[in-house]
C-alpha cells in the first residue's frame, strides 16, 4: 500500500509540474502577443477609426509584417515611441542600447488566419471600447472562451487612451480560436486539439461504430506458473486448459482452436464430468467499472459451448469450483476456506462448512464412495464425510513421518487408497486403520494414517496422474522428471523435460503412451517416454508490453519482463523462434520497414537490433539510463526513433538495410517520460505523447526541432497512428478519464479503424477518425488483466492484443468492412469531410453517442481451488 501511495503522489507532482509549465508557456505567449497587436492596430486600424471610417473586416494577415508568413513561429516586433512607457520604465537602467533591441516572439499558439467580421462602429457608443462595458461582439466571444476572457483582465491595467485598441485585440483572439480547437480535459488539464481545415461543422459530426468486427480467432500461452490441475484430454482429441478469461479446446492433431468465452474474470479452475463432454470452470472475483464481478462455476458442454448452468454467483467470496455426476464440490478461496457442495442440476447448495485458515490445493470425491471428500493444502490432509446435509471432519495423522510444509495433490489408487504429493518429494499413501485405544482413549473412532512412503522426486510432487491398469504417473518440481510407477509403486520409465520449460505442473493421459505436459513456464508438452517431448503450446511467464507486427509477412514479435524474446507466425499459429536476453528486459520494439531486423528496447535505456533470421545481434546502443517506451522506424526505414523514460527522444539515421546507426540528433521538450510516437508520412516529422498528457511535434529533417505552433500540424498525415493523445483519436477516451485509463491504440493500414487497449481487459474497435467524446465501439472481451498493446497485421486481417499480467495474446479476425490494408489513404479524410459536411446540410442533424463501455477492473489474481465431481447421487 504505501508504493501504491508514493506512485500516486509522484504521478500527482508530475502533473503539477506540467501544468505549471503549461500555465507559464500560455503566459509568455500572452506577454509576447500583445506588442505585436499593437503595433499593427495603432498603425493603421486606429487610424481608421479617429477618422471615423467603418471597419468591415479584419484578418491576422492585416496583423503581421508584410512578407511574414501566416503560420510562422517567431516574429520581431519593433518599439514604436510613445506605446513603451511602463517598459521603459522597468528597463531604464539597462542602458540606451538595450532600448534599441527588438522583442523575439516565441509563439506556442498564435493567432490563425481566422476573419473578424462586422466590426461596425455602431458597436462602440461614443467612440469608446471599454472591457467594463463590451460590445456584443466581444460579450459573445466571452461567454465562448472563459480563458481568453480572463486574460482580458490584463487590458484593463491598460491606459485608458489605448482601450479602444485593446477591444480590438481581445475580440481578435477570441474569434480567431473559436471553431479551429478544442480541449479535452484529462485529470483537470485542459489538452487543445486543434481542427483539420477540412472539417466544417465539429459540433455536427456523427460517430457511427465501425463496419468492422472481431472474432477471436486463437489464443496463445497457458497459465501453468501458479494453477493446478488444468489441462486434460477429451475424446474428441482436443486438450482442455484455460488462459486469461478463455477456457480453450485444441486439438493437438488438427492444430485448431475453439473457445469457451463465457466467463467475465480469469479462470482459475478446471474439472471434467466422468461423461467426458461437460466442462466445469470457475472464476475468481474482479470489478466491471464500478459494480464488483462476483466468482461464480460455469458448467458447459464441451461439444456445442453453450452453457449448461451457473452456479454459486453471489455465495463465493473470492473463488470458485466446476461439475459433473449430480453433485459438484467447490472450495472458495476465502480466508475460511468454504467448503460446499452443490447439486448440479437444481443450481442449489446442498452443504457447508469452513474447512481451514491455510491454503487449500485440490478437493475430490471418493470415487468409490461420493460421501467421502478428500481436501489437501498447507500441512493437511482432511477426510470429510457428508450426511444429511452435514459434514464431518477427520485430520490425516502423519505419525512418525515428517509432516510436509504442503501437501500438493492426490489421486485414489484402484484399491481405495489415497495417495498425497508432497513438498518434500514423497507419495504417501493413506488407509483407515483401526482406533488406538491405549493413545486416544476408550471409544476412539478409526483414523486414516499413513500406510506407505514413497521416495519419488528431489523436490515436490506437484502432480499424480492415474493410467488404466492402475500405473500412475508422478510430476516433480525441481528434477523436472516424470516418471511412471506400477500399480504397487515401482518406478519403471521416467524423463526429464528441458529447463527451459520449467517443472512440471500437471500431467493428461492421451492414449496410454503419449502424455500431455503442463509446466511452470506456461507451455504444454506432447510426447511419449520413448520419442521425448515438444511443445505445442508456448508463452511468456512475466508481464508483456512489446508488440510488433512485420511490415509484409504473417509474423508478430513480442518481448516481456520475463526476459524472453517471441517470433510468432500469426497463420499458423505457432512460435518461430524464442531468445533469452542476458539480464534486462524488453518493453517494445519495431520491425524495420526492410523487414529483415527487428529493435527492442529494453529496461536499462540499452537497445538492440536482431537478424530475425539468425538471431543475431547486429547492432546496439544506449540512450539514457532508464526504459525505454517505444521504438519507431520511420517510413521509409532512414531513421529510428527511440522514446525513453528520460523525457528525450532519440533519433538514429539507418543504413545499410537497417544494419548500421548513427545518433542523429535528439528531440529536448517533453516534461515527462515518453509514451508514444509516430511519423509523418513524409517522414520529416515526429508526433509524441507523454505522462503528463502533452502532445508535440517535431521537425526531424529540421534539426529533430519542436514546433511550438502545433496548429500547423493539424492537416499533417501520419504513417501509423499509435498515439494515445489526438485530434483524430480523441473520441476514444471516456468521460473522466486520468489519463492510465487507454494503455495503446493502433490504426489500421487501411485507416478505417482503430483499436484500442484499455486498463479493464477490454479491448475496444472504432471508426477512424473518431475526434468525438464517447464515440461507439465495439468492445470485446478476453483479457484477464489490463491490455497492455494491440497492432494490427500488415494486411489488417488479424488484430493483435496482449495482456499484462494474464501473459495472455490474443488473435483477433477481422471482420467485415470490405477491405484490408492498403486501400485507405486519404480515406480517412475523405469520409470525415464528407461527415462534416452532410452535417453542415442538416440544420436539424444530431450527434451521436453510444453509452459508455462497461470496463473491468481487475482488483487482484486469487488463487481458486479446483472443485472435483462426484460419481454417484449422495
């Protein structure tokens, strides 16, 4: 709690230190404004008016030096004798010289050439403008912008013979900004979008959702590293395991995937009916914006997905169970640890009872006698007896073995017994033995002790696994081995799976011979003792935030804290190639245009560049001491752009095919760390977001310069569209945002969509472009942790989303919308304009808006403890 709080107050320091700076660049650029109005007005518009001449109209070229530039920067202002007193006055002591020097203005938002007109004199009574008593026109113009009408208490410091002029200037300034931006507020600071020109009526544009849709079309990774008996093996020949909110059937033959997409949270537990069709998977608890996602058991047939019954929605606290026979059993993962029985039917609770205050592992029915329930965890081993709907309770008596830290699993051997796995590498076996009288006393009931020990692994026993014929199977931990005992415990076969893969987590039987593998490192294993095994299934452990698509081929790149690098082929959904980096992380990356090297950006501000063919290191560098946030090659591959957590951006000219790099220059001007950036079309120029919500540009071909007019960027296309912060996206955004609430947006190549990764597993589909608070979408589930990146493949057939902390990425299908990549430049602007101007044709037209998106928020990952079926009616 208190690095939550530290984060907090350094994010809140962070954004008054950007506000600071924003109120004090709006102050200069009010300082510096003001000698340049004056000027022009006292050279020729006041002369107008003592001459009592009608002004009909006037227009910023009237306000600038002949031959200046409409939207230039900077402009030189020269002191007119008699207009300078109060300056003069402070500058007096500076000397003669410095009165001869001109004013340089650095303007961050000038005045754009926006037409003032009907300024008639009737406006002004008597010859006199005064801000107490404005005319309409500037009355009108401040009830439309309350920041300029404050600085319209600056004028009034003014000598009362210059008010006249001074009227004049804050009408000017007023109108000339209305109708060309907007703001939009993002934790209290206002962000000034500014209007393309080809936009004629804003407040009239329609935001539809996209044509476009989403089929999830396959999932990658497994969550092996912290779940406990989750896969298994169909009839079908599909393999059964969950990830993120998905629950998954692959079959291991024909590599094809179907989903189970039901459940609103992430899927902690698994269990199958003794019929082999009905599935049952409980989630863990959450929050959907603002009402809590309560865990709850789905049961589901595995042959047409559709779901069966809902149990328990409402009566778990934190966690949940599955089904089968006519009873199901559950363990919420409270801190009481509930145990209770459920008719699976009826969807009613048949029984309850607290079971323990430590963790608890794995629950089943006796398979020989369903009122029997056998519960294992930390130090424990409980055998419970159901009758009449109450439990009773009796405690595993370890005796003269050594109690184990925790007892891991168990299985019931074909003679009744049962079997436990333990941490300190044993398989005990436990049997009812009659009552010691002399120890517990006259009327001592039986008690279950152990039978047999068993030496199996080095380490624990994370698993046992029964084979037909009554052979078992054991999975160890640290030794990574498998190996298969005879019915009377003799170890007859084992293996060892590759380190790489980590320890074994849980075992399926296929046919006897083949086994299916589940292990710590999030991969499924194929294979037999004899051949050894494969991995059909890969992922990362550790949370994921690089993603990157290939410029022309059906492959994505991903990096993650977990140290791992991924090629993945997104058409046949399968991993490439994986590289272990040495000691940092990654965090993002690109591909290069060229397609033939990839740039990672990694944790200590140190980045390299891979030949994705050999794997190689071809180049490296190091920019700063801290992460770095995005990697991006321009369009035409002569540059590399490189945003870190330093506040800079670093620009690198390419050669040699995307093999050789020479800092070209840096970009200075960002008051917090950098989160995302694009090119230009042209690739001249560089648009950037960072934490405290800025958005600037910059001339790269330039001299990598910030351009302080931003309104000249408003028509400038760009090559990708990866900021968060923009005229184009801004509708993407809900009301109330803070600015964490949209981790990545990615518009498609054809410029017709644009998806976007929210903080609340979400991930969302609109029209581009959507410059419009609360534009509709569509919005699609999945992720059981926040969206950390979405990219869309270089054909934008398929969508790409990676979650955080779920490990999870997921392969969406586009849908509809009649077209891929390629065939939308300049779409985008054509069919905003076209809005704008039906629009502007329907005097009675109105704008759309769709209500806003349920979002999760996903409180904490809880650990759920799998519910087994019983066999038989109690």
């Amino acid at each position: 709690m208190m690095e939550v709080r530290l984060q907090a107050q350094e994010d809140e320091i962070t954004l008054l230190k950007s506000s600071l700076a924003d109120a004090l660049r709006r102050i200069r650029l009010h300082d510096q404004l003001l000698p340049l109005l004056k000027q022009q007005l006292i050279a020729g518009v006041y002369t107008g008016w003592l001459n009592g001449c009608t002004i009909q109209s006037l227009q910023l070229e009237d306000a600038l030096l002949p031959g200046q530039p409409v939207e230039t920067t900077r402009a030189k202002l020269h002191r007119i004798p008699g207009m300078e007193e109060e300056d003069e006055e402070q500058e007096e002591d500076e000397g003669e010289h410095e009165k001869e020097l001109s004013w340089t203005s650095s303007v961050e938002e000038p005045i754009q050439p926006t037409t003032i007109r009907s300024l008639q004199r009737e406006d002004f009574q008597d010859g006199s403008c005064s801000p107490e008593e404005p005319s309409p026109a500037s009355a009108s113009v401040r009830n439309s912008d309350q920041n300029l009408s404050a600085r319209s208490v600056t004028l009034s410091t003014i000598q009362e013979g210059e008010k006249k002029e001074l009227c004049v200037i804050y009408v000017l300034c007023s109108v000339s900004l209305a109708g060309h931006s907007i703001k939009m507020f993002i934790r209290g600071r206002p962000i000034t979008m500014y209007i393309p020109s080809n936009i004629q009526n804003y407040e009239d544009l329609k935001m539809e959702p996209p044509s476009e849709r989403l089929e999830l079309d396959w999932v990658y990774g497994y969550r092996g590293r912290d779940c406990r008996a989750n896969l298994y093996f169909l009839p079908t020949g599909e393999a059964v395991y969950f990830i993120a909110c998905v629950v998954v059937l692959y079959h291991i033959n024909n590599r094809t995937q179907r989903h189970y997409r039901k459940h609103t949270d992430c899927v902690r537990c698994l269990t199958i009916h003794p019929d082999k069709v009905r599935i049952a998977s409980g989630q863990t608890a959450g929050v959907d914006k603002d009402k809590p996602l309560l865990p709850c058991v789905h049961i589901w047939d595995s042959t047409t997905l559709v779901t069966l019954q809902q149990i328990g929605l409402g009566t778990f606290q934190r966690g949940v169970g599955s089904d089968s026979g006519t009873f199901l059993c559950v363990i919420d993962d409270s801190n009481e640890h509930m145990l209770s029985v459920w008719d699976c039917n009826k969807g009613t609770k048949h029984a309850e009872v607290k079971t323990t205050n430590e963790a608890v592992f794995s629950v089943d029915f006796n398979p020989s006698d369903s009122a029997n329930i056998i519960t294992c965890g930390k130090s424990h081993v409980y055998f419970w007896t159901l009758s009449t709907g109450q439990f009773t309770k009796k405690q595993g008596i370890f005796g003269k073995y050594k109690k184990p830290k925790f007892i891991q699993c168990f299985v019931f051997s074909l003679t009744g017994d049962v079997l436990t796995g333990d941490s300190e590498g044993n398989i005990l076996t436990w049997g009812k033995s009659a009552a010691d009288v002399k120890t517990l006393g006259k009327g001592a009931k039986e008690t279950f002790q152990i039978m047999r020990q068993t030496r199996a692994h080095e380490g624990s026993v994370f698993t046992l696994c029964n084979l037909q014929g009554g052979a078992l199977l054991s999975g160890g931990g640290k030794d990574r081995k498998i190996i298969r005992w005879s019915a009377d415990l003799a170890p007859e076969r084992e293996c060892e799976i590759p380190e790489k893969y980590g320890a074994v987590r849980t075992l399926a039987d296929v046919d006897g011979e083949e086994l299916l593998v589940g292990t710590t490192r999030n991969a499924i294993l194929r294979g037999t003792f004899s051949d050894g095994f494969v991995a059909i299934v890969q992922g990362h452990v550790d949370e994921m935030w690089g993603l990157a698509t290939h410029p022309s081929q059906n492959v994505f790149f991903t990096c993650g804290n977990d140290k791992q690098v991924f090629l993945w082929n997104a058409e046949e959904h399968k991993m490439d190639w994986c590289t272990t980096l040495e000691v940092e992380y990654g965090l993002c990356a690109d591909f290069s245009p060229v397609g033939s090297v990839v740039s990672v950006g990694l944790s200590t501000g140190r980045w390299l560049v891979l030949d994705l063919f050999t794997r190689e290191v071809i180049s490296e560098s190091t920019d700063g001491n801290e992460q770095l946030s995005v990697m991006r090659y321009s369009p035409d591959g002569s540059f590399l752009a490189v945003g870190s957590h330093d506040n800079f951006i670093y620009i690198y000219s390419v050669t040699e095919s995307g093999r050789r790099y020479t800092r070209f220059g840096r970009c200075n001007g960002h008051s917090s760390f950098i989160t995302h950036l694009d090119w230009s079309k042209d690739g001249k120029y560089i648009m950037s977001n960072s934490g405290d919500y800025e958005i600037l540009y910059w001339d790269i071909a330039g001299g990598c310069k910030l351009l302080r007019n931003r309104f000249e960027s408003k028509d400038r296309e760009w090559a990708s569209y990866t900021c968060v912060l923009g005229f184009h996206v801004m509708g993407v955004w809900l009301e109330g945002s803070d600015g964490t609430d949209i981790n990545a947006l990615c518009r498609s190549h054809s410029e017709r969509v644009v998806a976007v990764a929210d903080d609340f597993c979400k991930v969302h589909l609109f029209q581009y472009p959507c410059p419009k608070l609360k534009a509709p979408s569509h919005r699609y589930e999945g992720h059981g942790s926040h969206v950390t990146n979405v990219c869309f493949t270089h054909s934008d057939s398929h969508l790409l989303s990676m979650g955080g902390k779920d490990t999870c990425i997921l392969q969406w299908k586009v849908m509809g919308g009649g077209g891929g990549g390629g065939g939308g430049v300049g779409d985008s602007r054509e069919r905003l304009a076209s809005a704008s101007a039906s629009a502007s044709a329907s005097a009675s037209s109105t704008s759309t808006s769709s209500p806003e998106p349920s979002n999760a928020e996903l409180l904490v990952l809880l650990d759920v403890r799998l519910c087994i079926f019983s066999h038989h009616d109690l």
